[in-house]
C-alpha cells in the first residue's frame, strides 16, 4: 500500500509540476498534499523497514488506519481542486486582452486530467 502510494504521490507531483500552474492557490495545495503524503509515506515505511515499529510502544494498526484516512480526505480535496482548476480550461487567461489565450493549453488540459485521475 505504502509503495503504491508513492508511487501515485510521484506521478501527480509530476503531472502538476509539468504543467503551467495558471492558478497557483488550487495547484499549490495539490502539490503541497503530493509532496506531503509522499514524504509521510517514506518516513511511515522506513519505520516498519527498520524495526522500529518493534521499539515503539504505538497502536500500529491504529495510526496505520488515521494515516490512511487523513491521506484519503487530503487527496480528495487535492482531486476536486484539480478537477475545478481543468474544468476552467476554456475560460480566457486575460479577460482584457485581446488574444484568445486560454488558461489551459491542449497540452495542459490533457495532463491536468491525468493528474486529476
């Protein structure tokens, strides 16, 4: 489980790192729960690799089940602010401008999805 998260922590850490960012707030947060849970999820199986669950008298279960549950609700926050920020992909980057510039370019948009998934 804890690879596996790892592993979808990195590839949404580069999807959103890959594109833009045209609104920094939403993608930030999303990066900031990627990186988080990445870190958290190395430092939580380094302790079970190590042996040191053995040495620390902690419900193992129990804070295995909070970590997972609060890792859960921050990448669903992070999934509906990245969904909101790909759903705005044909709103205008300026509105007094002129050009027809979007927020989103088709490269973009398709990687925003991705990351969203």
């Amino acid at each position: 489980v804890f690879l596996s998260l790892q592993l979808f922590g990195t590839i949404v850490w580069i999807l959103v790192a890959s594109t833009q960012v045209p609104l920094p707030l939403l993608q930030g947060w999303v990066m900031f729960v990627a990186v988080t849970a990445w870190f958290l999820s190395i430092v939580f199986l380094s302790v079970f690799l190590f042996g040191y669950a053995n040495r620390i008298a902690v419900n193992w279960n129990q804070a295995d089940f909070i970590f997972h549950g609060a890792t859960f609700v921050f990448y669903f926050g992070a999934f509906l602010l990245q969904a909101a920020t790909t759903s705005l992909h044909y709103l205008p980057r300026k509105f007094n401008s002129t050009t027809q510039e979007r927020i989103l370019s088709g490269r973009e948009y398709n990687i925003s999805i991705a990351a969203s998934v």
